[in-house]
C-alpha cells in the first residue's frame, strides 16, 4: 500500500510541471511573449522525458546489482531534490537566465528518476508478493499500481486548479512543489525501513554475474521487444489521453475547456477503476491470448470513441470518455504483471525499466504533436484513429512473435534457444 502511495506521489510530481506550466512560464520564461513562454516550458518538460531512459539505465543496474531497495531509495531522493529547488528557486526576475537554466535542470533530474522509479516500485512490489501468504493475485496488484498513476494525474490537476482558482497568492505554485518534496522525504526514510525482495536476495545470496544492457537484448531479445512495444503503446494513449484529447475536445470540436477537462477526468476515473479489474481478469487467461484479445477490442472501439466525441453531445462524450478509459485500462492493467514473466530476476529490473522506458520516450511525448499534424494536414476528424491502428497492430504483431514463454523462470534458457 505503501508502494502504491508512493506511485501516486511520483506521478503527481511529473505531471505537475506539465499542470501548472502556463504559471511556470510566466515565472522562468517572462522574456518571451505568453506563447512562446508556455511552448518553452513544454519543452523543458520534453527534456524530462527524454531522460527518463537514461533514468531507467542508471536505476537498472543499481536495481539488479544492488538491490530493488537501493534504487527506489536513491530515485525517491533524486526525484525529491528537484521538487524543493522548484518550490523555493527565485524567479527570473531575481537572478535573470539563471532561473530558467536552473528550471530544465530540475526537470531533468526529475526525469532521470521517474526513469527508475516507475518501473521498479512495480517490480519490487511484485517480487515481495511472488514470495508473500497474500491471496492477492499478481495481476490485480500490478492493475492497481498502474491505476495509481491515473490517480497521481487526477490530484496533480486538482493542485492545479487549486493554484489557478487563487490567482491573488503569487507564490501559492510553490506549494505543490514544497509538500511534494518533504512528502519524499519521508519516502525515503520509509524505504530505508522496507525489507529487500526475496527473489533479489535469493540471486545475490548466490554467484552475482553483473549483466550488460547488451547481453540483455542479445539472450532476451523477444522480450526486449514486446517490452519496448508495451512502453510505446502506453505512452501513445497516455498522451493521447493527458495530452491530446483536452485540445481535441477544445480546439477542434469547440468544447469549452472546463467541460473537456471535466470529460477527460472521467476517462482518468475509469482508468483506475478498470486497471485493477482487467488485471485481475489477465490471472485466470493465457496472457498471450488476452494481450491479443484486448488489442483486438481496440480495434474495434477506438473509431466508436471518436465518432461519440464527434456528435459534441455531452451525453456521447461522457461515453466515449469511458471507453477510452476502458480501453486503455485493458491494456495498462496486466502489463506489470506480465512484463515481470519476461526477464529472469538477475536482470528484470534493467530489461524492464530501459525497453518500456524507451519505448514511452521516443513515441508518447511526440504524440499530441503527430495527432495535431494529421488533423491539421488531412483535414479528417477521424485521423487520430489511423496513427492508434498502426500503434495498436505494431503492439500485436510484437506479442504473436514472441510466442509463448513459460512463466517458470527454468524454462528460460529454453526460450533463447527459441530466439
């Protein structure tokens, strides 16, 4: 529970840049226009995502060399560090260039630990169950670790709103940041008290090799792949649902914002509540099957959901917001559980954390950006479900090729043979 908490910590603190970045502009970007300010804080919170794969290969091998406890104690206090230098740092108007210069940097170090932290309080919250009496499945504790998230952006766009209805305190945007901070703090001190995971204990109690990225991809290349694949896919609709849809409701359908915001906060609603669910669903199938079965529904759904936005009938918005929400759900739910079968312990933490880490760096911060071409370019409302089809077959195809790897971790030397 402890772990969960802390994901919708570390969530609150990543997106909260992108919240109040109209606010953050005015106070480290002042010496462009208010455009030009806010499309400069965007980009230094790109730089954030950017290095989250550089995050996920640092943390990964901490992770796998020296423990899970070790790298979600370190990334908790990076990730902390940051948050309080943001909430305290003067703005541009008291030391000039620096402010700004300061701000990308506390952005990207927030990146660097987000990079670690995702990822591996998932994998250290699963191998504690793998080894517990608890009748909780995998799958529903992993659903809910991903739910978390989803309620770590629906309390950072409840701060936000907080700030933006109180325009009169002038420094009430430092306060998110502040609390978030000392909030870490006490992680950390939390962290310290948590016991090591036993499959970590089992394999460095034993002859502890040290693995290379590369000899990861060389002996669990499919794997690799698929969990590549999964990091794209989710970063495409976690964008497109966080990023996208907001301006798509607003600036193409002529919804006002406070009820596109409101239609987006279902769809995040749904999110939680369909995670769990659809993991604890993902226990009792083949996952292969089930992964295959869900990307076929999206398939099916997506252009359902566009022509519901489409009508701008409150009504059909709302629907078309839940299954959004559902689908994405179907997806986000199973994934940690099933990511944690591909990779044997001695190298999950650094399989996992760099291949998803990629894969929702080079496509989910771009997405909201490739959507708004094609739009712009083609003309055609629909054109948003042609970019997730591509994304959605691309995730499929990945899954049939990597045919069906045993879930007993002895049966991996079996399935690089397979490779």
């Amino acid at each position: 529970y402890f772990l969960r908490l802390q994901k919708v910590w570390g969530t609150i603190n990543f997106v909260i840049y992108a919240v109040l970045a109209e606010i953050l502009a005015k106070n480290f970007f002042p010496f462009a226009n208010s455009l030009v300010a806010t499309v400069w804080i965007l980009a230094a919170f790109s730089s954030a995502l950017i290095m989250r794969p550089l995050g996920s290969i640092i943390f990964g091998y901490i992770g796998d060399q020296f423990g899970r406890k070790d790298a979600l104690i370190f990334s908790t206090f990076l990730s902390s560090i940051p948050m309080l230098i943001m909430g305290c740092m003067p703005c541009y108007e008291s030391i000039g260039v620096f402010s700004p210069c300061l701000a990308i940097l506390c952005f990207m170090i927030q990146g660097i630990a987000f990079g670690g932290e995702y990822n591996g309080a998932a994998i250290f919250t699963l191998e504690h169950l793998a080894k517990s009496k608890s009748r909780l499945s995998a799958g529903f504790v992993g659903g809910m670790i991903s739910a978390s998230s989803s309620i770590g952006v629906l309390f950072a766009i409840l701060s936000g709103t907080c700030v933006a209805s109180f325009p009169e305190i002038s420094w009430g945007w430092r306060i998110p940041f502040i609390a978030g901070s000392f909030i870490g703090f006490l992680g950390v001190y939390i962290r310290f008290k948590m016991d090591e995971t036993p499959e970590f204990e089992k394999i460095s109690s034993s002859t502890h090799k040290k693995y290379s990225f590369l000899y990861i991809v060389q002996n669990y290349a499919k794997s690799c792949w698929v969990t590549f694949s999964i990091g794209a896919f989710m970063g495409i609709i976690t964008y497109t649902s966080i990023g996208f849809l907001n301006m798509y409701l607003h600036q193409y359908l002529k919804i006002p914002l406070g009820q596109s915001l409101t239609f987006n906060a279902i769809s995040s609603l749904i999110w939680v509540i369909g995670c769990p669910f659809f993991g604890y669903m993902s226990d009792f199938i083949n996952k292969r099957a089930y992964f295959i079965t869900a990307l076929l529904g999206i398939f099916i759904i997506i252009p359902i959901v566009f022509q519901l936005f489409q009508t701008k009938d409150p009504s059909m918005i709302i629907v078309g917001q839940i299954l959004f929400g559902l689908i994405c759900s179907s997806v986000a739910g199973p994934s940690h559980g099933f990511m944690q079968k591909l990779f044997p312990p001695e190298v999950r933490y650094t399989g996992i954390a760099v291949n998803y880490c990629l894969g929702g760096a080079l496509f989910g911060g771009i997405t909201p950006i490739i959507l708004s071409f094609f739009i712009d370019t083609t003309g055609n409302m629909n054109a948003p479900v042609f970019f997730i089809y591509i994304c959605t077959a691309f995730l499929m195809i990945s899954i049939i090729n990597l045919g069906e790897p045993s879930n007993r971790l002895k049966k991996f030397d079996e399935f690089r043979k397979n490779i």
